[in-house]
C-alpha cells in the first residue's frame, strides 16, 4: 500500500522521501569495529523501522530548461531527463 502512494505522487512528478524511525538503546554495531563499513553500520541501523510518513515535493524548473526543451524538440532531438 505504501509503494502505491509513492508510486501515484511519483506519477504526478513529485519527489517522496519516506520517514521512518527506530528508538536505539544501544548502537546495533560494535561502534569500536573499525572494519565496519558504512555501509553495513547503515544496513545495522535500518532494520525495524517504524514508517512515519512520506513527504512529497515538487522539484521546480530551473530557469530557462521548458524553453530549451522545446528549442531541442524544435530541432528534432529527442530529450530524455533523468533526475
């Protein structure tokens, strides 16, 4: 159920960033592991979250980008955006 809801503010161009939460008594990582990537102290950290809610945004133009799109369009190119 909550992919559909990132998926349909998704649809309509917005970006979503989802909050989640866990209480620590205690680092879930030997904080003194030295060996420890970021990744795996990352990987630690985010097991049992508790979703919070998602926030939803809108990701505006920059300046001048429609005016170039169709100009590139105009021109016959294709114009692929990924952000």
């Amino acid at each position: 159920a909550v992919l559909d809801v990132v998926d349909a503010y998704s649809s309509k161009a917005l970006r979503v960033l989802a909050i989640a939460t866990r209480a620590f008594g205690h680092m879930p990582f030997d904080v003194e592991d030295e060996d420890l990537t970021t990744d795996q102290k990352f990987e630690a950290c985010r097991k049992d979250l508790r979703l919070v809610g998602l926030v939803a945004s809108i990701d505006p133009d920059r300046d001048g980008v429609p005016e170039s799109v169709v100009a590139a369009r105009e021109a016959g190119i294709r114009v692929v955006m990924i952000t």
